[in-house]
C-alpha cells in the first residue's frame, strides 16, 4: 500500500524497549526488588473445598519470633475485594469476594496470612495455625452446581450497598437474541444439535505473582506489583482498603508475561496490603508455582449449538445455550457475556440468540485469559461448521466465505455493549491465500509414515477474530462496567528525544515497542529516540488493562495523538525559525524542512535546543480518551495433523496461520504473536487441562511436569501470512493482533483431527483415550 | 484587595508538603537512600593553596581490598567540567573548570578519588595515595591577584572550542553605563566616595550534598542528588560526560536547605558519576561538613562608590567600581553581572555606571548565594546613603522616597540582559510604615541599661528588593545564558484530586507548597486535594534552578497556567452534564456550578468520575515557558541594636522588617522568609566569614563551632508587615520574597551601629574589635 512505503518506522523490526536489560539478565522484575525493613508473606490455603472455618487459633504463630502480624477472616470482617475496575459511585460491579472469609469455597481458599521477617519463619508460622474445619458438600461441575439441591457456594454477592441473592450457584445470566431463531430454524433444509466442552486450561506465564506493599506516611501505599493495568490497581486497592486513591502510588513494572492473568488483582496482592498496613512495614508476597494454579485460567464452557442452514449453505439460525464453570469466585466480570458478542460476532446469520449463565462451584476462580471467551465459543462453532458442510456436502472453505461477518457487519467486540461496524476484513484472502498454501484443493487423508501406515495425516481449518480494544466509543450507550480508554504523554527533550509517559506495561509481547514506533512515526524522530519512561500511577494518566489486544489499537492511538500534539508545537517553533508557513513543513527522519526544499530543514535537536535558548518552553503532547472503535482482527488457521490410531496420540505437524491485522507495526512482533497463539491453542486442543480431584477437588496437577505446556519441540512447521488491510480508524491503520491469533486454532485441530480419522471429539483436550474410544466407537457404529 | 477577598486557598496557610514525613522523621533525604551493592566514595584534597602534582602513585590504593576505583587527573584529561546550564550548541558558556585537574588552585582541590565498598575503606584508601606536589606562589586577595605579576590562576579558559586567555586573573569584566557620570558629577552639589568590602559567608545548609549515580544498560545513570535543578543536573552531567541527555534521570528529591548552594553541580557529585559510570556499579558519595566549606558561599567584593547629590538629595551620579573575589573556578557564573544589574536597579538617578572585575584567586571557588551578587552591592549604597544624608543633614528616609526605584523604572533582575518595567512598587508604604513602627520620628542614641550606661543603642533602616526570577520574556532580546522558564503539568484523578508535576524540589521554605496553594485556587479544588508528585527528569518539563526568588512567580506561573488548561476540560465536562453553557459555571471548593444557582452543581469527583464511565478521559494540563517578566518584590528594614562600647559587642535587639511581596501566597511562609533573611543578613553584617590562613590559604573554620552562625538566642524581637499591593503579571497577583528579605538587612545593622556610636564600620562583619578600633578613631579625630 502507497501510504505504508512512506514509514520510516513503522512496517521495521526494532529492538524491543528494556531489551537490552532483559538480555543481560539486569532487569528488575518485582521479584528482584527487595526495600529496607521489608517482610515477607505467605497465606494458609484450605485443604478442603467447600467448608466453615469453626475455630481458628494464631497464637502459637503469632509467638514465634519474626512474625510480626498473623490476619485471619476476624480481622477483615466484611472487606469487600474488588479485583476488576468499576465499582466507583457512578459504576457499580457486583462483588462476592472478601479478602479473607469464614467460609472456604475451593481447595486452596484463603484461611489465614501472616508477615515475617523471612519467608522461611513466614511458612514456618503457617504450620503453627491451628484451625478446625466444618467440612460442607462440594460441586465441581457447573452443570450440576446449577441443579436444584445442589451444595450453596454463596448465598448472596453485593452490589453497591445491596445484597442480591444467588439462586442454583447462577450469577449474572447473559441474554441476547436478534431476529426470530425459531423461525430461522424452521426455513433451515439442515439444523444440526451438538454439545461441546471447552477446556480449563490455565494462562500460567513465566513470571510469578509479586508484589511489594510500602505503606506511606498518612496512610498510603506505594505498590510494585505484576499487573496488567497500574491504574486499576490503584482503584481496586483504594476500593478495597478505603484508602483515598490518590494516596496509592503503583509503579510500572514490565511483567514476565501475563495472557490475561494479571488483569484482575491478586488475592495475594491484597493480603499483601493489608498485611504492610497492618505492621506499617513494607511487605513482599509472592506466589508460588502451585499457588498460580490457585487462580486464573480460562472458564470452561459447556455449550450446546442448534444451526438452521439451507441447502446451499445459507446460515438461518444461530442458537447457543452456554454454561459458564465460573468456579469459587467470579468477582464482576462475565466471561460469559464476551462469549456472547463474540458468538454474535461469528456469522452474518439473521437469526441469533445467545443463553448463557454463570455457575459457581467449588473449583478454583477462573479469570481472564488470552480470548477471553472467544475461543470456547469459536471452538463450538467451527466445530459445528465442519460437520454442516460435510452434512451439506459443501466445501467447508465455501461455507464459511458465504457466511463470516465481514465489512459492513456489527461486531460486538466486549459484550453486547461495545461494538461497531466492520470496516475492513480481510477474511477472504486468508482463507484463500492459506488454502493455497496448506493445499486443501488436493487434501485427502494420507499415511505420510510408509513404516507406520496406521498413522493417519489430515487437514483442518477455521476461522476466527477477537477485538481490538474494548472501546465503545461507537456504540450507542458506552459500556458502563469497561473504562477502556487510553492516554499518552509525549515530552520532548532537548536532545531530539521523546519521552512517552505511559500507564501501559510491556508484558514481554513487544506491545509497548510497537506504541513507541508508533510514537516515533508520528513525531517523525528514529525509533531509538523515543524514551519509555519509568512512571507510575501519579505521573501518567488513565490507562485500562492491556486486554482484548489493544496495545497497538487504543494505546497505539493515544500515543499517536499526543505525539500528533507534541508535534505542532515544534513545527510551530521551526516555521518561526525557518520563516517558512507551518503548513509547508514536514517532520520526518529527525528533521523538519520546507516541503518544497527538503534540504534547507533543522534537525529535531536544533529546533528544541534554540527553542529552550529562547525560553518557548518545552514541547508536550497529552492525549486521553477512546479509541474510535472496536475493529476485529481476523484470523484463519490450516493445521496438517498426525494421527495414531495406535496410540491415540495427536500431533500437529504444519500450520499456515494468517492474520488480518491491518498495517503491522512490527512485523517480528506479529508474527510472534501468531506463533505464540498459535502454541497456546494447540495445548488448549490437545495437551493442556488443570485436573482437579473429583472427589475433594483438590488439583492435582499444580506444577509444569504435570501441567502439560506445547514445548518448542511439539510445535510444527509454521507460515505465518498477514492480510493487505488498511483499518481507517486504527493508527497508521494497525489493528490488534495477540488474541485473534490464538482463537480459531484449536477448532483447526479438532477438524483436522476429524478428517484424520473420521471420528470427532467434543470435549476438550483431545487426549490419546479419547481418540482410542472414537476410533472405537466409529467403529462400533 | 477585593480580589483576595474571594480566595479559598490562598492568603492561608497550609501543612506544608511533605511535612508529615519530615515530622516523623521518615523523610528520605539522598544521604538517607542506600542501593544494593552500592559503593561509597571519597575525595583526596589537596594541602596546598596552589600546586602542580608532579607524580601521582595509587598502586597501594588500588591493592586495599574493597577498593574498586581509583581516579586521578589522569583518568579525565581534558574533561570539562560543566556545572551549570547552558553549554549546549546555542548557548554555550565558558567553562574553566576540569573534573580533576593536574593543577591544585586551592587547598581543598581534587587530587583524586576513591570507590570502595564501605565509606571507611575509601577513606583508608586516600591516605595510600602517593602525591609529590610543586608548590606555586598563591593569591588570596582578588585586588592583589589583579596586578601585573601576580601568580597566575588560569592561563586559559574555554569557550565552546576555543582558548580565551586570561589575563591579570580577571575573568568576565562587566561595564555598564546609562546617561553621563561625569556631567551627573558636575551637577553634583556633594560628591562621596568610599570603600567597602563584603564579606566570605557561606550558605551552609544543613543537608550535606549527596548524590547517588546508578550506572543503566545502555551507557546511562540515573541520579539522585541534591539539586536546586534536577533538569540542569542532566544537562550538566551530560555535557561533562559526554551521555546523550536522554539516557539520564534525575530524580526530584527534596533539600535539607539550600540557599543557593545546590545551584552549580558539586564536584563531588560528577566524580561520583565517572566511578560508577567506570565501576558499572552505584556510587555514593557525600561531602562532609568540612568539605562543604570547600566549595561554595558568597563572592566577597571591594566596592568603590562614587555618588554625587544635590543639596535636596536628588541622585545626579552613581559610581561604582567593583572587584569580584570568585575563588579559584568560576564556572561560567558572573555574580558581578548580577551586582551590576542590582546596583542599576537601586536608585533613580540618571546618570550610573559599574564597572566590575571577577578576579580569581587560591581560595575556594564561590557559589550563587541567597541574594546573589546584591546584599553585596545594597550593602555599599545603602551605607552611602546615610553617609550622604548625614552630610546633607536630610532624613535617611526621606532621601531614599524622594529617590528610589519604582513603578515605570527598569528593573534589571539578572543582570544587564533580564529586565522589566516596574509595575508595582510598595517602597513608600513600606518606609512610612516601618518607620511609624520603629518610632523613627523619635529616634536617638539612649542608654538602655541602667546598669550599664555604656552600652549604646541606635536605630538604622535600608531598603533593597530582588528579582522575581529571571525571566527575561519582557527584555528585548533573551539572555541566552539564562534558561530561565518553568514549566508544569497538572493531572486530574477520578476522585477530584489532582496531581502536580514539577521537576522543581522542595527545598523547606514551603516553595512547593505555595506552588501547589497556586494551583488549588487556579483549579477551584482544596488545598489538600493536590498532590505534589515524586517525578524526575522524564517525566517532569523543564525547570531551571530554583533561584532568583522565582518559585512563586515564575513556577506559580506555570502552574496556573496548567492548572487553568485542566479547568478547562472539566468545566467543558460539567457543563455537557448540566446542560449549562460552559462560560456560565464557575468552579470553587471542589464543586463547579452554575453561577446563577450555585446549588445545582456537582462536585469535581462527580464530574470525573462520571467522565471517566463515559470513557471522556483524563482531565490534564500543562504549560511550559517564560513568566511575563520579573518583577522587583520590594524590602525594608529597621533596625535596633545595642552596642557595647567596652566590649565593642553588638547585639541586634528589635527589627521592622517589611516587603511588598504582592500576594503573599501562604503568610506564614513569607513571614518565614523574612525571619529568615533577617537572620542570614545578620549573620552577614556581625558574625558569619569564612577565614582563611593568609600564609597557606587553608580555611581555618569549616564547622559550626568556628563558622558563626546566628542562633535563636541572638535573633531580635521581630516585626514583619506587608505592603499591599497586587502584582499584575504574577499568579494571582503575587510576586517573590526569599532574596529580598535578606538584602538590605546588613546595611541596616551598618547603619544602626553608626547611629549607636557615630563611628561607620565600611568592611564585613562588624566584629568588636572592629567596633573598639572604629570608637577609639572617633575618639582620636
């Protein structure tokens, strides 16, 4: 495209920010980060998963020496925990979490916590609690959690000052319907009924939870911790504890990866809190390994898809009944209803309707994981693709370009709140280029191993997309639970550098480099002279989490309009310099020249020199607000499978993923973010699952030996492709990428798996016993 | 003042900022930071006054283990060493100072330096340094270092690349002249001149200079140190050590005093930056109350005054010939460029001229000090003018009304290049008032003592003023030498308060706190709702030094301006809320309301917390750039003393100390301030001189038992008033105080003691034996 060749910056690789730190092993992540006098915390988890906490004793703790505080549920009574942003006066969320309660609700639920000068006294001490447990019935499975009778996980939640009772373990049902779905069905030639099973995987990134906690005079708190979004830290920790939030100062800290597991606030960060405040010394907690799988992960799903489809293919209705495993917690945020917009979002069918509820059992708290409900969802209905075009005897390439939303359509990027009109799409020359490149006109199943004939070769697709950001700046009623509106701050130094202030968080994806290229374009300086700065919560303006990609998109256009502002007040100084109209200059490559004479310009270093010589003062852009919209990034996958049927085992052996991602502001960064979406879905597909005990529900595989991770010698072949799109309202008509690359590609697999051999799984992970049991089943048929 | 009349913040005095932490004692002063693995390091000096070192052996330093770096002159040839802003491309100063020289110019001068892991060993570590020195004839005193044949200081200095020789020791003469000194004489009825010599004080603040330099990947450091600039400490270290800029952060750390002395980088802070830049590791070092005295304090002058009057007391010729004693480096500063600029600004006389020398000599180089290069010059012409009242028997008040600088005379704040036109003048309110409060009318020599009859008392007064920072905005031309403008971000936060941005430090006069009072009342939010932030130099604008009494006029400034550039965009929030047109509500107390109903309004929380649900995004303002000029705040003084004629001991008794300061922004901080000048000017005239052995040159008291500072059991019953007037370019109306105060302070003791005694003491500071020889004269004439 003619507007790209002009960048100087954007469309190159550059060295990621904080690099060169993290390379030589100097970076300073939380947990390297030890303060004079500071303790260190560790919590006593319930060994039971669902029970009254009758009798609690510290003392013997409290005695041994190095303990300086021991808290229990007595001492925060009633201590609401807010972990996700909204509650404040004008934007309520429902809440069901205290910081420490009476009643445990998951094996691994917080009984007590204690501060000490070492960890080791710290662990020590939670041996000396002494605690006596009313053991009460558990559910684990949202089906039955849903069931009349069934064990009572929470009898109310909170919101604002009410309490809202919880009927059958359900919180915050999600309804939506457009058109008329029972007609739809009775136009259909074909309606097709399946249930499937997504998976419990978990986001488990490198990086462990820290945070450190130092309480300020006048009762604040200055707050390193590993999170996805310093701001809302602030707000959760300010909620939670009463404190005013501006007397909360949390630093940015990159993180050693997040896929979503730092966005909601850590039970261990708050314990930390309130522990600091409690002793008036700083406090450290991390978690360990074990205790990550404590929280988090993605919600399994149970869902039951109904398609009406005509002869030719033709989608007349769309129904989806989607039960949502939301585990001990779910603390106001509804996976669930993203499922919702992004099931909405899937096809341009008339006829839709979405059911969906929240279950809570007596399974750890699920969060936010890298598509956030998207894949679930994607999953089913991939699936459901494949097995109407086989019905209909269509191609399964064809059915879906006759049907995928595309421009024109409504996206529900976050919900049914937050949407907007497609503007670009470039699913079609994905599917088309990856059908050339896989080579699905000639796909037949093969037996590529002439030694080992029962091992059976085949290839899937599907398609997909998540959002990029979660503004609602174009829907009718902006969202009033997603504050998802970026800031930037562009100074400028003296030398020809920019310093760009942001909230945001690299999280080890390249997203803060591609802002900073992004910056650099729009100033018109080199890359290497843009300056992410150290800042925090008091020195940088409102930033969400980095969630729903939108590093690029929504932080991405903040940082390009307050570079755009940082800008005219320096083309301003060099018109008066260079006397020449400011509508005539130009900013690129470090200088600002006339147009007309590109020679006769100033470097950046001069203008800004001359203008701090003659007191103008020093260049500053700001920019604060919603990104435009919501677009989709688009997404397919072709996956070539290995299947043995003697063993069961699966293995991907090719894949040829494509991305519409607008312009890539890094090529390099992209294209990571497809192979890495690409890793993580194929565990999701085949090898990744947190297992619980189903008798106490204990989980049994907290640790990477158990825990099955894709390693770097399971992954197959790759090509990555990207899409020729423009998106208008992107910055430099980048849109996002991190979560649309992950979201088809275990419905990819499960497809493949199904033209391999014939047989189709419907649960999640496919594992060698369930291929042995289809194989049989097949056939038995 | 009408205008005060509606102030809620300011015109009222508030906790100061970071007065809890102090109180406690939880404060973090830059001696008081510690980082891991840090070193300490320490300054060899040297014993003479005036030496070359012939050989330097530190082999046996190196080899003491816990010794990581040893420097010499050798390790930094030809490294300039900046210590203050301006050698950029455009700007450039001379610089005449190395990091370490081969060459000692005074006894305290660099030999070398050492890093160690403990303080202790780095100083075990100087006395194994081997020095063989060839001692060089010395010059203290700047009249004698002029002649033809003194020993030479500097053969040279630089400027930009080039060599500017020196000759006869003189450095930067500076000549000024306005109508004609001669015919002014001619008109003259009465022509006068004397002699008079100020003296060596030191700032001597209690906090000690620190600075802590953490080497950063990449070739950068960041900084922690004691600094009335921390953007000018960038610079400045940039520039010596040849780092881009960019790569260095200095954090915003607050002083434990400074009055002048945090201006110039200390050379122990840059030695402190090349051995953690050459051990890769973070160095310490701190200066001890000794070292202190090595460096710093104010350039004493031999002043030669001509004046030529008519028998009414009209001024018709001003005359002065001045010699600067800078010390052994300069710097680049000219403290004589500022006399000139004050002595211009004294009196109304058409017909002035300065013509001034700085002369190096082999004592410690000066610094800028609380009223920089005028208590010096006030000092001389104030004492003149009661000499020539005296002679023309006319009241010394009178003489000073019907002649004094006021509104429409220019005004030089900077020297010749920073002035404006005098807009507000409360001179003639002050004298009348201060006089009525003295009891001027009836003033005569009484014994007041029974006991001891001859114990004299005697009432004297003098007037002075400083600049108001040194905005050269309203001059023709910027001075290219000053970098003088301030700058400013204001943050809003969902819960109504806001953040206040500013590089500029807190240095215990309460500055910061009178800048955060400007903007509360600007932003129509409590006082106690902004928050002064911990910032450094990314993510702070320009600031340059607090100096010249500008942090009210010239900081305030800009954050008025910022804050009114926030006000802004909430008042445009509010009004899309309430429906009002936005030029029809007016924002007060944290709430902003119709003007016509003030009931129906919303509380500044409501409207950003409401702005943020909507995604509106985060209310900011900044501004960067020049106040509009710099005006004079106006200073008089009277004086009571009590002189012991047998003892020759003089104690000042009763003072009237009044300014017109425009708005004072918080009293009891101006009050402060001229307690405070009034305690330094006294200390000035009667007790504070840095001595040094006139054989060697060595300063024989750098410590608080030997330096004499003024006590609390000295001060006098104090009176301070204000005038009232209104400053028309400051922040509502306000003008500076912190020089001021202090100014015409000496002279007015000088002329009390002659009232008392009838003997003029012309030489700096009034000691008993002064006054026994002074009386014993009389007694001979």
């Amino acid at each position: 495209m003619n507007q790209r060749e002009k960048f100087l910056v954007i469309g190159k690789d550059h060295p990621g920010v904080e690099v060169e730190e993290k390379v030589r092993g100097e970076f300073e992540f939380v947990g390297d980060i030890s303060l004079p006098n500071m303790l260190h915390a560790k919590i006593l988890r319930s060994p039971y998963a669902h029970a009254l906490v009758k009798r609690i004793d510290t003392t013997k703790a409290e005695k041994l020496p190095g303990v300086k505080a021991v808290i229990t549920h007595k001492d925060v009574v009633d201590r609401w925990f807010v972990r996700a942003p909204g509650t404040h006066s004008s934007n309520p969320r429902t809440l069901d979490t205290r910081i420490i309660d009476e009643k445990m609700r998951y094996v691994g639920d917080r009984v007590a916590a204690v501060a000490a000068t070492s960890l080791e006294i710290a662990e020590e001490a939670l041996e000396l609690i002494e605690v006596e447990y009313e053991e009460l019935p558990a559910v684990f499975d949202p089906v039955k959690a849903m069931q009349p009778g069934a064990p009572v996980i929470h009898d109310s939640i909170k919101l604002a000052d009410e309490d809202i009772p919880i009927k059958n373990n359900i919180v915050g049902p999600t309804y939506m319907t457009m058109g008329d779905v029972e007609a739809g069905f009775k136009q259909a030639d074909l309606v097709i009924e399946n249930e499937f099973r997504s998976g419990y995987v978990h986001n488990s990134p490198m990086g462990r939870p820290a945070c450190i906690c130092r309480p300020l005079p006048g009762g604040g708190l200055e707050i390193w911790n590993q999170t996805q979004g310093i701001h809302v830290t602030r707000m959760c920790f300010a909620q939670t504890l009463d404190i005013p939030m501006s007397k909360i100062k949390v630093h940015r800290v990159s993180l050693g990866g997040a896929f979503g597991f730092y966005t909601y606030v850590k039970y261990s960060d708050i314990i930390g809190a309130f522990l600091a405040l409690k002793t008036g010394l700083p406090v450290k907690i991390e978690q360990s390994r074990e205790e990550m799988f404590f929280d988090g992960g993605r919600h399994p799903m149970v869902m039951r898809l109904k398609t009406g489809v005509k002869k030719d293919g033709t989608l007349t209705a769309m129904d989806m009944r989607l039960i949502d495993g939301v585990g001990a917690y779910v603390s106001g945020t509804s996976i669930c209803k993203l499922s919702c917009g992004f099931f909405m979002s899937m096809y341009n069918c008339p006829n839709k309707r979405f059911d969906g509820y929240s279950a809570y059992t007596n399974t750890p708290p699920k969060g936010a994981m890298r598509g956030a409900g998207n894949p679930q969802q994607n999953f089913a209905v991939e699936s459901q693709m494949d097995i109407i075009a086989e019905k209909l005897n269509l191609d399964p390439i064809e059915l879906r370009l006759k049907n995928h939303l595309g421009v024109g359509h409504t996206f529900y990027g976050q919900g049914p709140d937050v949407y907007c009109t497609v503007q670009t799409c470039g699913t079609e020359q994905l599917i088309r280029e990856g059908a050339k490149r896989i080579g699905w006109e000639h796909r037949k199943v093969i037996t590529p191993y002439k030694d080992k004939p029962w091992v059976k070769r085949g290839i899937g697709m599907a398609r997909g997309f998540h959002t990029s950001g979660a503004s609602s700046a174009a829907s009718e009623k902006p969202s009033m639970l997603i504050l998802d509106y970026s800031s930037a701050i562009v100074k400028m130094n003296e030398d020809g550098t920019a310093n760009l202030i942001i909230a945001a968080a690299d999280f080890g994806t390249s997203n803060i480099t591609a802002i900073a290229a992004i910056a650099a374009e729009e100033l018109g300086i080199r890359y290497e002279d843009v300056i992410v700065t150290e800042a925090d919560t008091d020195t940088t303006l409102w930033e969400y989490w980095i969630h729903a990609s939108r590093s690029a998109y929504s932080i991405g256009t903040a940082a390009k309009r307050a570079s755009n502002n940082a800008k005219k007040t320096i083309l301003e100084w060099a018109a008066k310099m260079l006397s020449v109209p400011v509508d005539q200059l130009e900013a690129r490559d470090s200088r600002i020249y006339p147009k007309a004479t590109p020679s006769e310009g100033l470097s950046f270093r001069e203008v800004l020199e001359y203008a701090q010589s003659q007191n103008w003062g020093t260049a500053i852009g700001t920019a604060s607000g919603s990104a435009p919209a919501c677009p989709p990034h688009f997404v397919v996958t072709f996956v070539e499978v290995d299947v043995d049927t003697k063993t069961g085992e699966v293995k991907v052996v090719r894949a040829v993923h494509g991305a519409d991602v607008g312009t890539p502001i890094l090529p390099s960064a992209v294209r990571g973010q497809l192979i890495g979406g690409l890793h993580m879905g194929i565990g999701f597909a085949l090898t990744e699952g947190v297992v619980y005990d189903s008798v106490d529900g204990h989980v049994v595989n907290p640790n990477f030996r158990d825990y099955k991770l894709v390693t770097p010698l399971d992954m197959p072949k790759v090509e990555t492709f990207l899409a020729d799109t423009w998106e208008p309202t992107g910055p430099f008509g980048a849109k996002g990428v991190g979560e649309g690359a992950l979201n088809p590609v275990a419905a990819a697999v499960y497809n493949a798996v199904y033209n391999a051999i014939g047989a189709r799984i419907y649960t999640m992970p496919i594992t060698p016993e369930k291929i042995l049991n289809a194989l049989k089943n097949k056939q038995g048929e």
